[in-house]
C-alpha cells in the first residue's frame, strides 16, 4: 500500500512538474522558449535555417 502510493505521488509530482515547465515556456513566447534560441537569427525558429 505505501509502495502504491509512493509511486503515485511520484507519477503525479512529475505530470505537475512538466506541466508547470510547459506553461512558464509558454509564456516566455516563440522565440524565447525555443532550444534553439541561442544560436537562432530570429526570423526562423526552423532547425533547417540553422544547419545552412
């Protein structure tokens, strides 16, 4: 029963997680939130436009 509940409360500690980090992301904009934004022109956030 505790094993049960451990692991619930990991499950759901980790769906809050990345559901906080999904929307502080998104409110930083397109650009902002990008893993490409140190490396990224600004006018594209496509992977494409980078590689050339």
């Amino acid at each position: 029963m505790l094993v049960n509940v451990a692991i619930g409360a990991v499950v759901f500690g980790y769906a809050g997680f990345t559901l906080y980090r999904f929307v502080k992301n998104s409110s930083k904009g397109k650009c902002a939130a990008c893993e490409l934004s140190k490396n990224c022109s600004g006018s594209s956030c496509a992977v494409n436009d980078i590689i050339k």
